[in-house]
C-alpha cells in the first residue's frame, strides 16, 4: 500500500522558517523541531501535513477547518 504525504504550503513555509533559525543555534535542535508536525490523516492512502508547530507558543487554529 501507498501512503501519500502531502505538504501544504503553510508547513512548507513554516519548515523554512524553523530550519533557519534553529540551524544557527544547533543542529540537533533543527530535527527535534521538525517532529513536531501537526497533520490531517485525510484516508488510509494520503496524511496532509498542515503546519509545523513550535511547541513553546500557542497554536493559532486560524486558517484550519
């Protein structure tokens, strides 16, 4: 069986973003940060990867349905 996982472009953009400031600091932290994503199983064949959340601040719900 296929799984596809599709990036939207918000967690494109967000990956870029946490990518370029945490490879100035360490990077280890780089791949302790990109772990955690928050996706949507769309079926059992496709999960859509909808943003990458920096644990430390309040996940904004806005754009989300």
């Amino acid at each position: 069986m296929v799984i596809v996982v599709v990036w939207t472009d918000k967690a494109g953009e967000d990956l870029d973003q946490i990518i370029s400031y945490w490879s100035s600091i360490s990077t280890n932290s780089v791949r302790l940060q990109v772990q955690r994503l928050v996706y949507y199983i769309v079926s059992e064949q496709r999960i859509d990867i909808l943003t990458i959340h920096n644990s430390a601040r309040p996940l904004d719900m806005e754009g989300f349905s």
